[in-house]
C-alpha cells in the first residue's frame, strides 16, 4: 500500500487564494495581511498563497506551529489563529461555520475565512494507473477537509482516502496497515509528515519538500 499526502505531494504545491471572506469587522484587506503576517514563516505549502498580500505586514510574535491544525502569534497584543476550523474555534468562540476553508481569528472574535486551491499536480493520475498495474494499492492520507482530499483523489484515480489527519493519526493509519498484513510506503513533502515519514517501513518525500520531511 502507498499512502500519499495530498498538499504538496499529490497536488503541485502552489495554492493560490481563490476567496477571502470577512466575518468580523475588519476590512477584507486588513484580514489579508493579518493572515500573510502569520503565514510568512511557515514553511506549510498553503502559506504560499499570502505571499503576494500587499501592503506592510503587521509584525507578528511568539508564532507556535500546531502541526496539522494550524498556526498561532500575537499581532498587537492579541492571539491570532489562522487554520482549521476547530482551531480557531477554541479561542473565536464556537461558530456555525462550513468545515471547508482556511480560518482567521483571534481572541473572542472570527475574522475571516479563506478559500485556497491547489490543482493536481501533472503526473499524479498517470503515477496512480503505473501502481495499480504493479499490483500496489494507492491511499490518501491529509489533514485537509474531507471535500478537498476526495476531489483530490478522485482527480488521481484514488479510492480510497482518508481526511483531517493530525501527523499522529497519519502513523496510526500506517501501523493499521502493517496489522493487517500490508507493507506500507509513505509519500510526503511537507514538515507535518515529518514523524510518518520516520515511522513507516519505506519512505519517500519529495525532492522539492521541506528539509525535515527529507531528513525523516
């Protein structure tokens, strides 16, 4: 079996922002830079898509990547979050919000939502058909929303998928598979992959991944 991420791996690795939505009282623009502030030093494949916000960035301090759900810092004394709904839920307050997107808020107050796309990378479903001819079973294995990874991996040709995975839910899944007899590689890129990369049988990361990826 071959588990593949999806951001980065499957996908080309270049999301661009398709839609930015205000929740809060901040003007689109401002949500823009409070998110491009956050994202500017992680080195997650989405935070490519605030890299071209224009405009001077507020300065942002004490940022704590929460591997798999999201990033944190304070902007002018406040906490921020931007990341999986839930995430930001624990310090926004609780929402009726869709699952799907990128979230930003910070304490007692959402801010705004983003819509970010990554196409397939070129390659992906052609590479899926080359493994099923040689017998091995392709799964997808993200931390993304559930809509994303099943369009992802019906793009590639993949079955089978599973979404909203913390990197410890990434090994569970592999050690599940070596219960049940099967032998299975990991394919990753990104620093969330870092410990299922070190855990698995066999791993693969991609050239142009994060150095931690490739050293796991």
């Amino acid at each position: 079996t071959v588990v593949f991420d999806k951001t980065g791996t499957l996908t080309a690795g270049r999301p661009a922002l398709r839609a930015a939505s205000r929740l809060g009282p901040l003007g689109e623009d401002e949500c823009l830079r409070l998110a491009a502030a956050l994202e500017q030093s992680s080195s997650h494949p989405l935070a490519l898509a605030f890299r071209d916000v224009a405009g001077p960035l507020p300065p942002a301090c004490e940022l704590d990547a929460h591997a798999g759900h999201g990033l944190e810092a304070t902007v002018d004394g406040l906490r921020h979050r931007i990341g999986r709904r839930d995430f930001v839920a624990a310090i926004a307050g609780a929402a009726d919000l869709p699952d799907a997107g990128l979230y930003l808020g910070r304490d007692g107050l959402w801010l705004a939502r983003f819509e970010v796309e990554d196409p397939l990378r070129a390659g992906a479903a052609g590479a899926v058909s080359g493994l099923r001819g040689l017998g091995l079973e392709a799964v997808v294995a993200s931390g993304d929303h559930a809509g994303s990874v099943a369009a992802a991996a019906d793009a590639a040709g993949i079955g089978r998928w599973h979404a909203r995975l913390a990197p410890a839910d990434k090994v569970a899944l592999l050690q599940s598979l070596a219960r049940a007899g099967r032998h299975p590689v990991m394919v990753g890129d990104g620093v969330n992959d870092a410990p299922v990369l070190a855990g698995a049988p066999v791993s693969i990361a991609m050239g142009a991944g994060a150095s931690l990826a490739q050293t796991s």
